[in-house]
C-alpha cells in the first residue's frame, strides 16, 4: 500500500536515517474523553481505522466525522531496522491538535500541548526487538477558550469566516535514527552584505563538527570547530547568490558531527525596515501579498500531497502576487521550503484565536507553542516577517506587548506585526490594518489623510505614529462562482454584478494602496474561496475565476516605493 506523502517533512534538517509512519492506523473515538483513565493504551486493538496524516474530519482520513470530538485514539505496529539498535530513535510529530499523549509498547513516553507546532520525543528505551506497538491519544476542545484554534469553527457548523474543524494527527508522523553524539539543532544567521553566514549550533555529545557549504554543487564554504554544547561561529561565502523576490537561490549544507550527518540549507539575504521603506538585499520592494489559509476540500488543514502544496504558489505567482499572509494556521515545512524555493515572501503567523486574551493564563496558552513555532522555522529566507496576533480586540494590557517583545528578542533581525487588525495598544514598527471599504474613491481618500495628514481615520481608535503602513486585510470581493454553495455563503460588501465591475473596483482598490508611497504593502483576501467563504481569486478548488493576466497586470504596478 502506498504512503501517503511520503517525502521528508522537514527538508531543513534530514537525516537519512528515517522512517515514514503515514499510512492506515487503527483509530477509535473517545466521546467521553474518559480513555486514559479507562487505559485504552492497554488495548491490543481500536475499532475502526484512519489513514494518518489527515485530520479526523476530513475526507482523505477516511473517518469523515464533522462533529466535536474531545478525544481521539491512535495505534499501529512497525518494526525498525536491527542497525537502530546502537544510538538514539526519535518519534517526531509534524503537528497534532491540541494535546497528545504518546505510549510505545503500553508504556507511557511523553506529550505535548499545542496543535500547530512540531515536537519530538526520545522513544530509545521504549523499543524492542521485532514488533512495536504505538498508541496515541489526543484531546481537543477548541470551545474551552483556553487553547489557539485558528478558523476552526467553535459552532457545529461553518459559519462567517470559520471553517471544518481540525481534530488529531494532520502532520507526518515518522522515526528517526540518530547517533549518541548528534546535533541537536542549528540557526542560520545569513548576511548578504557581508558575504557569510553565521551559524548557532547545539550539541549533544563531544566531537568535532564540520560544516560544507555548497552551491549548485560548487563548494562555496566550510568550517570546523570543536564541539560543545553550544557553538557559534561564522562561514565567509567565496560566491554570492542572493535569495530574492522570484528567486529562491539556495546553498546546500552539510552539517557532519561525528557519526551524524544532517542536510540542510539557507537563502542568503537581508531583510529590515528603513524608515518608511522595506528593504530586501538593501533593495526597497513592495508587498504585493494574498492570504492565504491553507484549507484544502479533501484534506482541510492538509494537502494531499506535496505537488498541491508548491502549486498554490504557483497560482499566487500566475496572478502577480510576490508573497502571501499565511493566515491563522501554521504551515507545515514543506510548504516553507517551497516557499523558499520559489522565492516567496511569506509571513510566519500564529493561529491566536480561541482563547480569551483578556485573561492571563492566555500568555500561557501562547507563547511557549509560539516559541516552538518560531525555533523550528526561523531559519526559512521566506519567512520575512513574524505576526503572532490577529484582531484581538479585549486583552489585559501587558498581552500584547509581552508576545511582541518576546518575538522581537527571539528574532530582533526580522520586522514583526503587534497584532494585525483592530486595536494597537503599543506603537510597533509598523502601522497595520484591516480596511474592508469597497468604494475605491473612499478607500484612496484614506491613505491619502494618513500620507498627508498623519492621521488615521479609519474604524477603531488606531494611533498613527508615522510608521510604514502594511493593509494587511483589504478586498475580500465576493464573487460566487458556484450555485451549490449554502446559503450563509459571503464575503465583503456587495458583490459585483459583472466581472467587469468585479476588475474594475479591484483595479481601483490596488492602486490607492500601490500609489501611496507610505504604504509599503498590501494582502488582498483572499486567495481562494474556502466552504461558503466566496471571496477568493480562485475558488475551492482552485479554478481561476478571472483571467490571472489581468489580475496580473493591475498588481504589477510599479508603487513609488520601490528601487
């Protein structure tokens, strides 16, 4: 039986020494959430089945219940290979929501809280000769308000802008192999202007670690040091590629540490804000951004297989877009790395709704799983910004700017968004809204008053403090393409009656953000319709509902901004 995705799910950090566990596992519902008392770890069989990693209401795990579930069980057999029996075997979990706990063999080895980070944990001591088995159970309750929930819907149905919920395994789930002696993770501190890379690395063990840098197969960059548990040193780079808007020019690493070898790789570039300008390389862009959520028909939060994920870039790409908001959802790696391929400005966003910001233990819920977040992708050149929060409008005063500060010391080199939307409580380093008028004329009247003015006169109480302006949110046309859809189907303001009018307002809201040399960027919403959601450039299932020339040809006006 073939796996489904089968390719390595995190193309930063690979080993060759892995197992893929995607595939049929047995799979049972645990409507009283009552399964680990009552020790169904114990259980030498569950019910039904699920084909990992697809979430539990999708189409493609072949469960398909759209119902809430607090508690989902797992389990499978596999045997590993007899050459794993020296050194260390990790079971990593790409994403399951919201908290999992894992048992190998009967034996309880460990969980984790949080539905959109990766984790691992060391199984070593759990495995034995021949079969194993592994059981896993995961609870979830997005109405509890105490955990992130993104779009999922808290009401039975979708409804608004909230969607099938996402319960269980919806990342890959696989084994890896390593020796005693091993890395155990490594930041990328890239400086085009200078012409070399820096590099953070923790050990474990004691060795000597040797670093090959490669481009397009050339040798291009290499250093040795003696390892200990923390190493920082710099690699000077003989050629310089730059990773820019369009192009994903990437060098190859290899990272050998004793006996553990790891593949790996980084983009070479620059990124910084400077004065109402953003700069990438020293070069002053503009971004022309779509948001994208990542909902799929068959999957929901995941693709069915990697060719669906480098293809909606493709089709942001097709319509002129350089980039994309990755909305409320954190996207799997394999979706970054195409990113980074292609060249592909993204923004790295948390999914912060759902819980009650406006109670303390909200900072609990957030911010360890946000760090997680932050750790795993910060070395992606794709990612060229971070924005934890989106449209919070309650919160306790110290909320916001402790995440920003957090992300700001965990990262200082990349810009970062306070909250998207809605209310600023602290003055940020860049001045972002969500601006839903439909009426071209108005909505140019605006930016012109905040260019000229300094002022913001817009919905809710913003305080503009001169900052580059970043319409994070803007569009959101409906245009329904497709007479099944339900009733409560929608999107902003009134829908067009031609295409034609559908282009021209468009035209004349892209261009009051493109002529305005304050503004340093725009995301238009959205990429493409999902359930009754209608205001997508593509629908569901990505069909192009207006030529992409055209689209095109109206986002690829040169703003006064740009080199």
């Amino acid at each position: 039986m073939s796996i489904p995705r089968p390719e390595h799910p995190n193309p930063q950090f690979e080993r060759k020494e892995w197992l893929n566990l995607n595939g049929i596992w047995e799979f049972q519902l645990d409507m009283g959430k009552s399964g680990i008392e009552r020790k169904m770890y114990n259980l030498d069989h569950l019910e039904g089945q699920i084909n990992v990693p697809f979430c539990v209401e999708s189409a493609l795990s072949g469960v398909e219940n759209l119902d809430f579930m607090p508690a989902v069980w797992y389990r499978r057999t596999f045997s590993a290979p007899e050459s794993w029996r020296e050194g260390k075997v990790i079971l990593h979990f790409g994403a399951a929501d919201y908290e999992t706990f894992v048992y190998m063999n009967k034996q309880f080895v460990g969980s984790h809280r949080g539905g959109y980070s990766s984790f691992g944990l060391d199984v070593t001591a759990f495995l034995r000769e021949g079969e194993n088995s592994l059981t896993v159970c995961v609870q979830d309750d997005i109405r509890s308000c105490a955990q992130p929930r993104g779009k999922q819907s808290s009401l039975y149905y979708s409804n608004g802008c909230d969607y099938t919920r996402c319960t269980g395994i919806w990342q890959t789930v696989w084994l890896e192999h390593l020796p005693d002696s091993h890395l155990k993770s490594f930041r990328f501190y890239p400086d085009a202007a200078n012409q070399m890379v820096e590099i953070e690395a923790e050990l474990a063990g004691k060795d000597r670690l040797s670093v090959e840098i490669s481009y397009e197969g050339r040798p291009v960059g290499r250093a040795e040091v003696q390892g200990k548990p923390m190493v920082r040193f710099i690699v000077p780079l003989q050629e310089k590629h730059l990773w820019e808007a369009g192009h994903g020019r990437l060098y190859d690493v290899k990272f050998t540490y004793g006996q553990d070898v790891v593949q790996s790789y980084f983009g070479l570039r620059d990124v910084e804000l400077d004065g109402l300008k953003f700069r990438l390389n020293d070069k002053s862009i503009f971004l022309r951004m779509v948001l994208d959520q990542g909902y799929y028909r068959d999957g929901i939060y995941t693709a069915k297989d990697d060719e669906t994920l480098k293809k909606d870039i493709e089709l942001s790409m097709d319509m002129g877009f350089n980039g994309a908001r990755l909305h409320q959802k954190v996207f799997e790696p394999r979706f970054l790395y195409h990113c980074d391929r292609m060249g592909y400005l993204v923004w790295g966003e948390f999914a912060n709704w759902g819980f009650e910001s406006f109670d303390q233990n909200a900072l609990v819920s957030l911010i360890p799983e946000w760090l997680e977040v932050m750790k795993r992708d910060c070395n992606h050149p794709s990612i060229i910004g971070w924005c934890p929060l989106n449209e919070i409008l309650r919160q306790i005063p110290e909320f916001q700017p402790i995440v920003y500060q957090v992300t700001k010391a965990f990262d200082p080199g990349r810009p970062c968004i306070d909250i998207s939307g809605y209310v600023h409580n602290m003055r940020a380093e860049i001045f972002d809204v969500h601006d839903y008028i439909q009426d071209p004329k108005h909505f140019r009247e605006t930016y012109r008053r905040v260019k000229e003015e300094g002022v913001w006169p817009g919905p809710y109480e913003y305080e503009y403090g001169g900052q580059p302006v970043f319409v994070s949110e803007y569009g959101g046309i409906r245009w329904d393409m497709d007479s099944d859809l339900p009733e409560n189907s929608w999107g902003y303001g009134e829908s067009p009656k031609t295409k034609e009018e559908f282009l021209e307002r468009y035209k004349g809201l892209t261009h009051a953000l493109l002529d305005n040399d304050r503004v340093i960027g725009f995301c238009y919403t959205q990429l493409y319709d999902i359930e009754q959601e209608v205001n997508g450039l593509y629908t569901y299932d990505r069909k192009a509902k207006f030529d992409p020339v055209v689209i095109r040809a109206i986002n690829s006006k040169k703003s006064p901004i740009e080199d």
